[in-house]
C-alpha cells in the first residue's frame, strides 16, 4: 500500500510540472505590464526617496539616491552580484546594497520587480503576507507585508511593513522605483509590530534597446528599521532575504535564455549558482 501510494504521488509530480505554465503565464503578464510602460511612461525627472527629517536626500545615501557607506561587509557566494550589507547596531537597524545584470531589456527587468504579488518575489521574500492595499494611479501603489523576524529574547516577533512604491522613467535607459513608508496605513499597527523600509531600485539598460542580447543593469538599495527588539544577526538576515529580490530575478532570467543561446557569462552564473558556494564575510 504504502509502495502504491508513493508511485501515485510521483506520478502527481511529474503531472504537474509537464503541465505547469506558471513560467509561461508570468512571462505574458510581464511582456504586457513591459509594453504599458514602453508606451506610457513618460520621463519626469529624478525622483528621490525622502528620509525622516523631511530633506530630499536620505541619510547615508549619495546625491544619486544609492547607498556608499563606509565599513559595509560584502558577502561574497552571491553569483555574479555585488552585495553588501552594513548593520547600525542595538536598534535592528541596517542597510544593504547589490548590484546584479539580467538578461532581458529594461522595460521586461521593470515588470519583474513591479509586479508585487508574483510568484517569483513571494518565494524569495518569504514574506508570510504580500499584498497591495491600494492603488493611486498607473505608476503608484501602497502595498504591506508581514514577515516572522527572530527576537532578541528568543521566538519570532511578526513585523508589519506598510510602503508606497513609486516608479519614475529619467531617461529612455533608466528607471527608478521608490518604497517609501507609508505612516497613515502604519498607523494601524502597534508599535511593536511596526517596522520601516526604504528601498530604491535603480534599472539601466545596458546595449541598444530592444537588441536581441539585451541585458539591464540593477542596483538594489534597502535600509530597514526593525527596533530594538531584533538582533543584529536577525536585521543582517532581514536585508539578505530583501536583496535576494535581485540576485533571483539574474537567476530567473537566465534560466530562460535556451542553451543554443547562452552567453559564457550566463552560463559561469549557472555554473556558480549550482556549485552553491557558501557566504562569506568580508569588510570592505
């Protein structure tokens, strides 16, 4: 019995990839949201994120709105990204940057991250809820998640992040997501749960636009605030999970490029990724 029930559930398996076409509906949605913002979206200059003081540049960010923090560890093991993180320590509070190249054009790299609830960013962020609450225009929506974040006393505490996220088209090779907090959603939540995030997504195209070898350049910028209650080994965890956003939409895209196709690039970030090298620390 116990033989009959395993064959029948490799057999459920097996159904279920050979018809599966989560890939191929994810790919329409993003070819058609990529579309919408090749006709639509008009440039409207550089839009920075604000920080809490109210003044357009945010602390411990550059004039171009990414991070450049001195003492930041990078973590090496992350395929071909670039990443580091950087802990301001008692408070649960860090920063975190990658930068990491896809394979696919500028406006196709947009619809990735643009679309919230996909399959690809719930996976990745092992948010527990991942939802948009309301939208405010075609370029424009607040949205919250909760996520389980280990607590300095031991268990986990649920963490409530309420963020508006706005997208702005500088150039025809270059555009930029902003999450910014959103206090009046916020405001609902008790202060034990609540906690903060600021990211900005930074995506150029790299090459001729709409060129067969098209590839984007993503830079990734987070700065969290999880209070005090968090540790700082739970805050670094916190900004990996939240920058894993990029590193799997390079992996996601190259796993479509058919293997007749695949650059050598690609093919060492295959390589790289299936050997699964370790994280490393190191000061930079």
């Amino acid at each position: 019995m116990n033989s009959l029930a395993k064959g029948y559930a490799k057999n459920m398996v097996s159904l279920r990839l050979k018809f599966d076409r989560s890939v191929e509906i994810d790919q329409l949605k993003r070819k058609a949201a990529a579309f919408e913002m090749a006709t639509n979206l008009g440039s409207t200059g550089l839009a920075f994120p604000t920080s809490p003081s109210g003044s357009a540049t945010p602390q411990g960010l550059t004039q171009d709105g990414f991070v450049n923090l001195l003492g930041m560890e990078k973590i090496k093991g992350e395929a071909n990204s670039d990443t580091f993180v950087k802990i301001e320590s008692g408070m649960g509070e860090g920063w975190g940057k990658t930068v990491v190249t896809v394979t696919a054009d500028l406006e196709e790299a947009v619809a990735y991250f643009w679309d919230f609830t996909s399959r690809n960013l719930i996976q990745t962020s092992r948010d527990h809820e991942r939802i948009v609450t309301q939208r405010k225009g075609n370029w424009e929506f607040s949205v919250r998640r909760t996520q389980q974040i280990e607590s300095k006393r031991g268990g986990f505490r649920t963490k409530v992040f309420h963020n508006t996220v706005k997208i702005r088209k500088l150039d025809d090779d270059t555009i930029i997501f902003n999450f910014e907090p959103d206090h009046h959603d916020a405001s609902e939540v008790t202060s034990k749960k609540r906690a903060e995030e600021r990211t900005s997504i930074r995506l150029t195209r790299m090459g001729d636009k709409g060129a067969k070898s098209a590839s984007t350049k993503v830079e990734y910028v987070t700065r969290l605030l999880l209070g005090a209650t968090v540790s700082n080994a739970a805050t670094k965890l916190c900004i990996r999970k939240k920058l894993a956003n990029a590193t799997e939409a390079e992996r996601h895209f190259n796993n479509l490029i058919p293997l007749g196709s695949m650059t050598r690039k690609a093919g060492e970030f295959l390589g790289a990724d299936m050997m699964g090298s370790p994280f490393v620390l190191k000061k930079r």
